[in-house]
C-alpha cells in the first residue's frame, strides 16, 4: 500500500515537473509583460454610436456579427469584425423595467453567439456556449430588464473561438439607467462628458493586420499596440468640468492599472453591476479583463501644465487629455449612490460551493476538470442565495491572477482571504480577480433559470477549458 501511494506521488511529481516546464515560457511572458507604446494623441477618441430602436413604441434593437474592413492606420484597411458595422459595435440603452427585444443575425463565415456580459437573463437568452448561431441564421431573444443601473458589456462566447472573435472586434456596450441613476446628477452627457473606454491591446503583423495566429499566446494573448474604443494614438478633449468616464477592460488577457500621471485622485463611482453606496476616492485602479469601473475625473482642479493624460503601472500613456478653456457643468458629487448591503444572513451562511482555478496555457482547470458541455458541475436554486468560495491554487512558478466571470446573475462579494473588500469593491459584481492562493467568498443568487458559465475571463484560458456549468432550477 504505502509503496503504490509513494509510486502514485512519483507519478504525480513527474507530471507537475513537466507542466512545469511546459508553462515555464507561458509564465515568463506574464511576469515580464511586453509594454504598450505611448499613445502620441495624434486622433480625438472615437464614440460608439449609440444604437436606435426599431420602432419608437418598443425597445427592439437589431444586432448583426459582420466581417468588415476599418482603417486603423491611416491609409491602410485591417480586416476586422464588429456589430452592426466594421469594426466593435455600439452602444444598446436599456432601463429598468423594459421587456427587450433583440433580432441577432449572424453575418460572419463561421459560428458565433451573443452573450450579454453582467445581464441577469434567462439561461436560453445569455448567448453562452450552446446558444450558437451558424452563418447567416438569425434569431429573437426577448427579457425584461430587473436590474439597476450598469454599465454592462456583450460579447461572442462560442466554445474554443471566443478570443480570436474578441480580438477580431467583437464586443459593444450596454448602458441601463433607471430612477436613481437619473435623480443623481453625474454627468450624463454622451460623449461629451460621460466617455465609454474600451481598452484592448493588439498586436499587428507587418501587413497591418490583426493576425491572431501569430500573436496568439496560450497564457492570455497581449499585444504592444492599445486601442480605446477602436482609436489608435486616441486623445479626449474634455472642458473644465467633472467628467465621468466608464472603463472596460475588453482585453484577451491584460490586466490594466488606471492613474493620472500628475498623481492626482479620482473618484470611483461604480463597479461591474452599479453604483457604489458612496463616492470612493483613489489614485490607481486595476481592472482584470471583462471587468469595469466608472470613475469621475474633475478636470477644473488639474494642473494641466505639464499635460495630463491617463497611464498604467508602467506609466505608458494610455490617454492623453486635451483641457479646453472652456468651463463645463458645475456638478457635485452626490454623497450616498445606492443601498448596497450584504446581510447579516450572507454573512453567516456557510460556503456550500466551491471553484478550485488551476493551471496555465493549455493545462487549466476548474476542479480538476476541463469543460465538458455534456457535463453540469453545479447546481443552484433559482432565488436562492448560497455562498461560493474561489479559490486560485498556484503551482510550483506561483500562479498567475484568473478574472473570474460568472453568467447571469450579479454577486457580492464577502470576502478576500477572510479580510473584508476594498472599499471600491463593495458593490455588485460579475467578475472578480483572484490571486494566486486568494480565496475569495462571494453571496450568489440567480434570478432566473438555465445553464450558466462559471470561467476564467483570460479568453485564451476560456477556450482551453477553464470553464464549468451552473444549471439553476
């Protein structure tokens, strides 16, 4: 017996050698992450257009997967994908209580879905792994909206092919509004002085174009070249006022930390799934992909001198700010946002799940096992509330951070190695970074029933396996 259980051991040490050495080069590209250039802020920042509805009495919007061409680089056309036009897609407005429809057509060459990424919907309507859609087929989802005030975002998840769709284009936002968000008075101009970002770094091969064989990395695709909102080399002009601006991480896999490189603060206003209860103030702010933050930045008390910008933890200048004359809206910050609380309940209940994240590249787990469709992995109670505990096991190299995403439904988190969150995380979330041996417990309930995905949000790893199913009944 004791001879089996120690040749088992020696089984098991070969094994974790070789993975270690097989994820050696993968690790050694996430330690030393290749910087971004610095944006020269030679083009204004695009502007998602903001999508109409079919028709004035209902909220039905039509939403396309296309194939297009987009000139990123003066002069030259980068093939790329995007919703409802070339290149990224627009922006889809709901409110509070609205039934919407939405007509999807899928205009690409290959297969895709649309996951509405933070929308608490039915498991037929979340666009997930099973909801395909092949080449030229179409369909209608209709839900109603029940949650408050976010900024959400959509996006392909097709089973093995949703990095290379991301990283190709495709993925818009979605804003919701309701009776708080509107009584609050945050700038609520678009595109004037409330600013979507999507962040995403690519690389592009010397043809210009968006190459994802070649770039593509097991660990989590990163490139050198960032593009906000589509934008190469983007700046913002902005007035002397508050401006609010909504950052998403729409990366394959790079983790961002946000600052303004005079070392002034801002303020969080938002996380993932609405408003925190209280303005938060900070200097930096990092987002894991797929995760968001809104945050006001108060251009009337900057030095704009020296010029002012937004960088990262490598101080490469993401986005340069042009600070006009000209004064804007006089706003004030509202003191109390929302009524967010986790319960004394919540906080008692015991942890009834739990999602081990293992591995790297190919190699990733969640609970020893790779994603099967066939296979459901966890059940759930539709309106019940439990407590999941995630946990990021490192392996001999360490580890690296898993963003943590989970469909449907959006969570609180309790805890962050027993230690109470950040005061910016205390808010309704749907993904979540987890260090290496974090374990991290969240309150989790779904509203509605169906197959969810429970996953790591570096796309590379959702297409290798590092996903499971939740089926809430």
């Amino acid at each position: 017996m004791e001879g089996m259980d120690h040749s088992k051991m020696d089984m098991e040490g070969m094994d974790q050698s070789k993975m270690d050495k097989d994820t050696m080069e993968g690790h050694m590209s996430h330690d030393k992450v290749v910087s971004l250039n610095n944006s020269t802020g030679e083009n204004e920042l695009k502007m998602p257009p903001v999508l109409k509805s079919d028709n004035k009495k209902e909220v039905v919007y039509t939403v396309r997967a296309q194939k297009g061409e987009t000139e990123i680089f003066d002069g030259t056309k980068t093939k790329t994908y995007g919703y409802n036009g070339a290149f990224l897609g627009p922006v889809l407005r709901f409110s509070k209580g609205d039934t919407v429809k939405i007509r999807l057509i899928n205009e690409l060459d290959e297969v895709t879905t649309f996951h509405w990424h933070g929308l608490e919907v039915p498991g037929k309507a979340d666009g997930g792994p099973h909801t395909v859609l092949k080449p030229e087929e179409e369909e209608l989802i209709e839900f109603k909206v029940s949650q408050e005030a976010s900024t959400l975002w959509f996006h392909p998840h097709p089973k093995g092919n949703t990095a290379e769709q991301v990283y190709n284009g495709l993925a818009g936002l979605i804003y919701i509004e309701d009776d708080n968000s509107k009584s609050l008075g945050l700038p609520n101009e678009y595109g004037k002085n409330d600013i979507p970002l999507i962040f995403q770094d690519k690389t592009f091969d010397d043809e210009k174009q968006l190459n994802y064989s070649a770039a593509m990395n097991e660990d989590g695709t990163i490139g050198d070249t960032l593009l906000i909102n589509g934008t190469l080399n983007p700046k913002l002009t902005v007035k002397k006022e508050k401006v609010r601006l909504r950052l998403l991480n729409g990366s394959n896999a790079r983790n961002y930390t946000f600052k303004l490189n005079t070392g002034d603060s801002f303020v969080q206003v938002a996380t993932d799934g609405g408003f925190l209860n209280k303005p938060v103030t900070l200097k930096e702010l990092s987002l894991t992909p797929s995760e968001r933050a809104e945050i006001i930045v108060d251009f009337s008390q900057l030095n704009t001198e020296k010029g002012l910008a937004l960088i990262n933890e490598n101080e490469s200048i993401l986005l340069p700010f042009e600070v006009s004359d000209q004064s804007g809206e006089d706003s004030t910050l509202p003191g109390e946002m929302n009524n967010f609380s986790i319960t004394e309940e919540e906080m008692n209940l015991p942890v009834t799940k739990k999602a081990e994240f293992f591995g790297m590249m190919d190699k990733v787990t969640i609970n020893g096992k790779k994603f099967d469709a066939e296979r459901i992995d966890f059940t759930q109670k539709q309106g019940v509330t439990e407590v999941w505990e995630i946990y990021n096991k490192p392996d001999a190299m360490g580890g690296m951070i898993h963003p943590v995403h989970i469909h449907g439904t959006q969570f609180k988190i309790i805890s962050r190695n027993g230690e109470e969150p950040p005061e910016n995380e205390r808010g309704w979330k749907d993904s979540i970074s987890v260090k290496p041996d974090e374990r991290v417990k969240i309150a989790i309930q779904f509203k509605h029933k169906g197959v969810y995905m429970i996953h790591c949000h570096i796309l590379e790893h959702e297409d290798n396996g590092m996903m499971a199913q939740i089926k809430v009944e």
